[in-house]
C-alpha cells in the first residue's frame, strides 16, 4: 500500500497516503503485526510504517493530519530533497525555509517541514500537514 518511493507532496500525501484519510480508510494497512502504535497527547495516535513513515491522526475525528519520513523513505520533496540531505543543499534549493529555534525544525509556508540530525546538519524527518494544523481549534477535530 506505501511505495516508498512516491513523491513528498505538501498539503496532499506521502507515499501513497493521502492527508484527511480516517484510521478506518487506513485500516488494512495499520493493522499490519509490523506496525507499531503509540498514543501521543490523548489527542493522537501515531502509527509508525516498518521504518518508511510516521502516520498521526487525531483522534477526536479520527484523521490523518500529518505524515512523516523516516530512515526508509526515499521518494522526494518536490523531486529534489530528500532523508540525508544537508541542510545548506536543500535550503539552496527551496529558500522558503527558515529555522524554527522553538520547534528545532527547518520550515517552509509551503505545507512541510524538515528535522535535521543537530550534529551532522542532515535532513532526518521530512513531514506534510494539513493546512488546518495551525489553526487554534485544531485539536477539537472540526475540520
């Protein structure tokens, strides 16, 4: 159900997983015995995807609102970055990225964000969001 090498898509999906789908459209693919689940918050729960991605739904509407890369992703943001690029190179190549210090995260108003490893400076999570993340009602799941 994921191809791991699918392109990054901010505001839509990773992968194959669309942003807005419910646990229950998702529900073959997280009740796989490989996947791991963690309630973060009593809010979310975050379904993590045999070393691929991060999946977080909130659970008051039972959404998906973010997904995440990890170690095993290798498709790309906007077919040119990647897991294990150096932040300076992605920067060059999309300059709406700026530092968050409070958030530790490089962020882009382009739907995305990018943690990067604090010694190596190297892109270790890339996520997509939903555009209602940062409104202030956004754990009330009226969206």
């Amino acid at each position: 159900m994921i191809d791991i090498n699918e392109p990054i898509i901010p505001y839509q999906g990773i992968g194959g997983i669309k942003l807005y789908s419910t646990i229950r459209e998702l529900k073959p693919l997280l009740e796989d015995r490989k996947v791991k689940a963690q309630i973060l918050n009593n809010l979310w729960i975050r379904y993590e995807i045999a070393d691929s991605l991060y999946l977080f739904f909130n659970l008051v509407n039972g959404k998906l609102f973010k997904i995440t890369t990890l170690n095993g992703y290798k498709g790309l943001l906007w077919g040119k970055i990647g897991v294990g690029m150096k932040a300076q190179d992605f920067m060059k190549i999309e300059p709406s990225f700026n530092y968050d210090d409070f958030e530790e995260v490089y962020e882009s108003s382009k739907g995305v964000f990018i943690e990067t490893d604090a010694v190596e400076d190297t892109a270790i999570w890339i996520s997509v969001y939903v555009k209602e993340m940062d409104e202030p009602n956004f754990n009330e799941g009226n969206w």
